[in-house]
C-alpha cells in the first residue's frame, strides 16, 4: 500500500503537520525515516484515496484482521495462538490481493533462484525444496485455495515433472516425492505438462502406462523416436535386449517405460 501511495506522493506518508512538510525553500531538510509515518490504521484511508483500483470489500477486511493481530502481538499480550495455517493463508492471499495470480510463487521462488549463490549447494535438491514447499502450502491450505493462486489449473491431476523428477533422481539418487506437474491446457487429449515448481513445459506421449496397478496415462519419452516408424513404436515395461538405457516413463508411478521401436 505504501509503494501505491508513494506512486502520488511519498509526503502523504508522512504523519503530522503539512506545514512539516519540507517542500518550500529555506526550510530545513530532514531525512524522510526520520518523519513519523502513517500508523497501519490510517494507511488503508491513504491508499485508497489516491489508488485508481475500485474499493474492495475483502481487502479491507483482510487489512484489518492483519493489523489487528500485529497489533495483539506488537502491543499486547495476546492470548490469539497463531498457527501456520493462517499465516500461510494470509500471505498467500496478500500476495494475490496486491499482485494477483502466481506472484507469491515468483517473488518465493525468483528471490532465490535468482541470486548469484544458486546452485552452489547442488541445483536439484534446492530445485526439490521449492517444490517442498509447494507441498507445505498446499497441506496448510488446501487444494482448491491453493488453486486460487496460481494461473495453471491446480484442480486437474498432478504429475511428476521430467525436469524437476530427471534432475533430482540422477543427482541424488533418490525418489522423488514432489508432483508439480499439470496438463496444458487440462484437458484428455493435452500433449504437455507444465511443472509449476521449475516452470518447465515438457511434452508428453498419451498412452496407458503398462505397469500392472498404474493407472497414468501420461509418459515422457527422453530419447527422440521420431527416426522411428511411429506405427511399430509401442510400449513394453521390459528393457528390450542391448538396450541399457530406458526411452523414458511414466509421470505418474516413475517407472521406466521402453518402446519397441523399428528404424524406418
Ligand atoms: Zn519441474
Ligand atoms: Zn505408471
């Protein structure tokens, strides 16, 4: 709200006398944190008298059940236990209220993939730790809030995405746990996932997975088959004999996946 008012004018911050003002010559400078500074109650007024955005009943309130719990805390002894859950939640729709759909994420995520240190622990477990996060936010509030704050469809399915899961398997070689990848668009026929943690869009193969138990139907292909005859290419669970490396598998349950292939 500040950085809207200071869109206008900085001085409408400032708390006091406008005669304080130190605008006119001769008057003496004086450092602007030096100023008292509009308390958090009247900062709602300021900004909405000098936005262009319409008034919006639930940022009000939203305004208000924030300051008034700062306040509990700052000023008082507050009997209110705050949890994660709220703060979580408050955050998130702080971000949306502000900037609107994916900007938690980005300003989350680009703070740190954005710094000259990234990478310098190892790139896919960091990479792996975002999408944590992702997972602890979708625990603290749910799917269909979460959804909310995010262009990609969250509603629909999710699945391994082949960058996040590829790096992080060969890196550490581990599991990976973290299933951020979702159809675009979401529909039956949609031939890629979109990862929400590393923003990654990577094709896919629409074809049953043929492990017995999985019921994905949504299959990475690493190597390119398109030197191959596309009708004879079908899948098998077995690696074919001297072939050492998998084509591929499923964003679902992870399991390798080869395709019988026959040079064209
Ligand atoms: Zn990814
Ligand atoms: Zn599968």
């Amino acid at each position: 709200m500040k950085a809207s008012v200071s869109l206008v004018t900085p001085l409408l911050l400032i708390e006091g006398k406008r005669s304080d003002w130190p605008v006119l010559p001769k008057q003496r400078d004086k450092e602007f944190n030096d100023f008292y500074t509009t308390p958090s109650e009247a900062l709602l007024y300021t900004f909405y008298a000098t936005t262009k955005k319409d008034v919006d009943e639930a940022l009000i309130s939203h305004i208000e059940e924030i300051r008034k719990v700062r306040n509990q805390i700052v000023h008082g002894i507050s009997r209110t236990r705050l949890n994660p859950k709220f703060l979580v939640d408050k955050i998130l729709d702080t971000y949306l209220f502000f900037k609107g759909k994916d900007a938690w994420w980005e300003a989350v995520s680009g703070f740190h993939f954005n710094h000259p240190l990234t990478g310098y622990y190892d790139l896919s477990i960091e990479t792996a730790q975002f999408a944590e996060r992702l997972d602890y936010a979708l625990n603290m509030v749910g799917k269909s809030k979460m959804a909310k704050h995010f262009a990609i469809n969250l509603r629909g399915r999710s699945y391994f995405c082949p960058k996040c899961l590829q790096d992080y398997v060969r890196g550490v070689g581990e599991d990976y746990k973290y299933a951020w990848a979702f159809l675009t668009p979401n529909s039956a026929s949609s031939t890629s996932v979109t990862c929400l943690n590393c923003g990654n869009e990577n094709k896919v193969i629409r074809q049953p997975c043929p492990y017995d138990g999985c019921k994905g139907n949504v299959l990475y292909r690493i190597e390119d088959l398109s030197k191959f005859n596309d009708a004879s290419v079908a899948l098998t669970d077995e690696a074919p004999e001297a072939m050492e490396d998998e084509h591929g598998f499923c964003l679902t349950c992870q399991e390798n996946i080869w395709w019988k292939v026959q040079e064209i």
